[in-house]
C-alpha cells in the first residue's frame, strides 16, 4: 500500500471522529463516552492502516 493511500484513510477516518464525536456528545453528554468511540475509530483506521 503506498503513502497517499495511507494518508487518504488516515482523512477518511478523520472526519467521522469529528463529526461523530459531536453526534456521540449531543447524544450521552458524557465525554468519556466520546473517548471510547474516538478509541475504538482509532483502533479501525490503526487496522485500515497497518495492512
């Protein structure tokens, strides 16, 4: 896989933790619960992104 590949999940995982952690905060109002979605979004894209 080569670097703009790489790259391009690396801002196509950018924009869900962004937009999600605020959909995930309008929905709990619990930051905590925003760190474990933006934990498991990077756990994917570290999957996406190692291979």
């Amino acid at each position: 896989m080569n670097v703009s590949r790489k790259l391009g999940i690396l801002v196509f995982c950018a924009v869900p933790a962004i937009v999600g952690g605020g959909i995930v905060y309008a929905l709990f109002n619990s930051y905590p619960t925003v760190l474990v979605y933006e934990i498991l979004l990077l756990l994917t894209a570290g999957a996406f992104f190692s291979r």
